[in-house]
C-alpha cells in the first residue's frame, strides 16, 4: 500500500510541498532565532513577580508611579517604584524624563532587571490619560478600581499641585480645555 497519489500530477504536487516545507520552516526558525534579541515582553509589576524574568533580559514594565517614590540625584539618576493593585517594583533610571511623567501617571520603561531585583529602564515612556486607552483596557481598569477618567483623580492620589477643584485635578487646565 502506497502513500503516494496514483495521479503523476498529484505526485508532482506532493513532492514539491515536501520540498518546500522543510526550507520554509527552517527559514522560519532562523528568523526567530535571529530576533530572540529584539522581542521585548510586557509585564505589569504583578505579572513579573509572577514569571520571574531572568536578569538581564530586555522587557517592558507597565503601572503606575507610586506617590512619594521619585528620587532625582544630582548625576540625573531618577528612582522611582511602579505599581499595580498587587506588587510594586524599583525602577532606577538615567537621562531625562518625559515632560509628562509624574506621580500617579501611567509608564511603560523599557529595560531590564539587574541581579539585585531593580529593574534599570534605558527608556521611559509616559502614557497619556484614559482617553487614549483601547475599550477593553479601560473595562479592565474600571474593574479593577483603578479608573479614574473624565477629569477625577483617583481616590488613593492627590490632586495635582495648584488645582483647587475637581475640575482641574486631570492636568492643571479645566477638562474642556485639555487637549484631544
């Protein structure tokens, strides 16, 4: 009994898929091995205590930065401790930061966690507000207790400094005039 097709045509077929699929998949391989690099995971401080990535390793750490954790040193390191609703991770970084970084807002660093447990960012992205969020992540968020859209700060931060009202606690301009 024979696995071939009786058709010399079908045959034909067969024998060139067999042929290409090997090189196709080994190309494949090759490109993945080749970005093994460059692939940069994202975590929240939750999800990293959880998967443990070794030191080293390039990935992305999302949360908020808690109130009262920015430390700026005169050789322009910032230290600072992002967070989510379960775990809190020290992040050092060095350069300048974006104009609109600040306690309670949203960041994504980019880098990596030394030895010691610190996560050092070579980079630091701050996010804007809810606004820009996809429908999903802030469902998620409202879930969780953590939104705080439509100009109302959160209930575990304070104002910014220099509002007096509700209505300018989202930037230090009223929500009407704020930028889309």
């Amino acid at each position: 009994m024979s696995f071939l097709p009786k058709s010399p045509k079908a045959r034909r077929r067969l024998t060139l898929i067999l042929a290409i699929a090997p090189v196709l998949a080994l190309a494949v391989g090759l490109t993945l091995w080749g970005l093994r690099d460059s692939i940069s995971f994202f975590y929240t401080p939750s999800q990293a205590e959880a998967a443990k990535p070794p030191p080293g390793r390039s990935i992305q750490l999302g949360g908020l930065v808690a109130a009262g954790s920015v430390v700026k040193h005169p050789d322009g390191r910032v230290e600072f401790t992002v967070q989510d609703q379960q775990a809190a991770d020290k992040v050092v970084f060095q350069g300048d930061l974006p104009d609109l970084f600040r306690e309670g807002q949203g960041i994504v660093a980019t880098g990596s966690y030394r030895a010691d447990g610190v996560f050092e960012a070579k980079r630091v992205l701050a996010k804007h507000d809810e606004r820009y969020m996809p429908r999903e992540v802030s469902k998620a968020l409202k879930e969780q207790g953590e939104w705080y859209g439509d100009g109302q700060a959160p209930k575990h931060a304070a104002p910014d400094a220099g509002s007096t009202d509700a209505a300018t606690a989202g930037g230090g301009r009223p929500a009407a005039s704020r930028p889309l």
